[in-house]
C-alpha cells in the first residue's frame, strides 16, 4: 500500500515540481537581462543630456539639424516649415523651445533627394470604380505622400491614336464638388499613342494629409472621330514636384537636409538692411 502510494505522488507530482524547476531558471535569466537592460539604459541617461538622446532618436526627423538651424535663427517668433521625403513629422513639438508659428519664408528640408525638387511622376491613375457613361470616363488617383505641385498628365493609348481633343476635369475628390483645374487636351497632329500635356500653370499647394482619399480625373471626348479614344486609354501617369523651390533659394547644405529662403525675404534682407538676418546667413556659411 506504501509503495503504491508513494509511486503514485512520484508519478504525480515529480513532473510538476521538474516544470516548476524550469520555470524558476527561465524567470531567473529573464530577470537577469531585465536588469542589465535596466543599467545599460540607466548608464545612458546618467551619461547623455535630454537633446542628445533625442538627436539619436529623431535621427531620421532631421533633429539635430532643424535644432542647430533654429536655435540661431535671429527672430525668435519664426520657425521654418519643414518638409520630408513623406509627409510632416510636426518635429517642433519635441524641440526644447516653444514653437509659435511656423514661417513659410525660411524652408528647412530633411534628408531629401535631389530629385525630390524637381517635376517627376507622383502616381498612375486607375480607372474609378464609377463606370464610363461612353461620353465621360472616370480615373482615380491617391498621393499618399505630401506633394507642393501638381504639374501635368502623360496619356498612353492601346493602338488607337490620340486624334481627338479630350477635357480633362480634375476634382479634389470622389464627390465632385470642388473642381481643381479643368484643361483641354489638343492631338499633336503627328498621331502618337504617348501625350505627355503640362499644366498652363501648376497648382500649388496641391496635396497634404490626405491620408487615403483619391483625386477624381473626368475625361470627356470633344470631337466624334469614328472612334471613342476614351476606351483606348491605357493608363495616365500624373506628374508634380515634391517640394517645389521655384520660390525659394537654398542658402545651407549639409548632405540631404538644406534650409532655403524665399526670393522676396532674401532681397529684403538686402534692401532693409537686417544685420541680425545677414549675420545668421554669414554664420551658415563658416
């Protein structure tokens, strides 16, 4: 009777106590790295200053250039919009100083291409879920990304030629209400299947935060060619500049961040003679 008791509280218990035993050990060394993790960040906010551990956290929001650039900046009312390869990152929120307004004359740029100033394909338009009524097609198109221009359209045709004018309407979105541009398309006379047709003038400002709402693009044929070119549409690129400099002048570099001024404060920084502003442009310069 003994024995096969005691063989049952082996059998019973002798697994129970060995996960017991298990769990204790990895507990053990989860507490181990819980407390060298806890000192290595200890070690770090004893050895570093506040500015500096957010410089190696907001490495990628441009911190500590938009920081240097700020704090010298001779009027302390002014903060530069800044820009990014994306969209904003509201960087001044962190920034030890308190930020009033920002001033679209002095422009700081964070980790931005070249090519990202100038006119380049934003997006492919696809055909909108509303259907074509045979004299009006429907295209949508989304951003995603914060875009200062919208500079034009490049058509490609299956194996019909453009020989017809088209009007484009393009609408803020899919309700229809605020129309943004509306243009005419004239054929080249050479027949080509590739229209590539710049805007007459650019629309600034033209998308910002718009987070997943499309743009609406409305073609209607203007001429009854034998033929509805509508339907040989293969898609529509559409061209813009991310951030366009056409009004600004780059006075400091460093690698892919910049700060620029518009071309009116820069000749009243000559014209009135503001000593504070040169001395900031002379000391961006060393």
């Amino acid at each position: 009777m003994n024995q096969f008791f005691k063989k049952n509280i082996l059998q019973k218990f002798v697994p129970q106590v060995f996960l017991c035993f298990i769990l204790i050990v990895l507990l053990c060394f989860q507490g181990i790295f819980f407390i060298q993790y806890t000192f290595r960040n200890l070690k770090q906010i004893v050895s570093t200053t506040e500015e500096q551990r957010k410089g190696r956290t907001y490495t990628s929001y441009g911190y500590d250039y938009i920081t240097y650039i700020s704090s010298i900046i001779p009027d302390p009312q002014i903060f530069p919009v800044t820009r990014y390869i994306n969209y904003s990152h509201n960087v001044e929120m962190l920034l030890p100083i308190n930020v009033v307004k920002t001033d679209g004359k002095v422009l700081i740029g964070i980790n931005l291409p070249e090519e990202d100033t100038k006119e380049g394909v934003i997006t492919t338009a696809h055909r909108s879920e509303k259907q074509s009524d045979g004299t009006k097609d429907y295209w949508a198109f989304n951003t995603i990304q914060d875009y200062d221009a919208l500079t034009g359209f490049r058509f490609l045709m299956d194996d019909v030629r453009f020989v017809s004018p088209i009007k484009i309407t393009l609408f803020n979105d899919a309700s229809e209400e605020k129309i943004l541009g509306s243009w005419i398309v004239e054929p080249d006379g050479k027949g080509n299947k590739d229209i590539v047709f710049t805007l007459p003038v650019k629309i600034k400002k033209f998308s910002f935060s718009r987070g997943s709402r499309d743009f609406i693009i409305v073609l209607e044929q203007m001429k009854n060619e034998g033929v509805n070119i509508l339907n040989h549409i293969e898609y529509i690129e559409v061209y813009g500049i991310k951030v366009d400099l056409e009004d600004y002048q780059i006075v400091h570099r460093s690698g892919r961040n910049f700060t620029a001024f518009t071309h009116d404060f820069l000749r009243s920084i000559e014209k009135d003679d503001m000593k504070a502003w040169k001395q900031f442009l002379s000391q961006l310069e060393k």
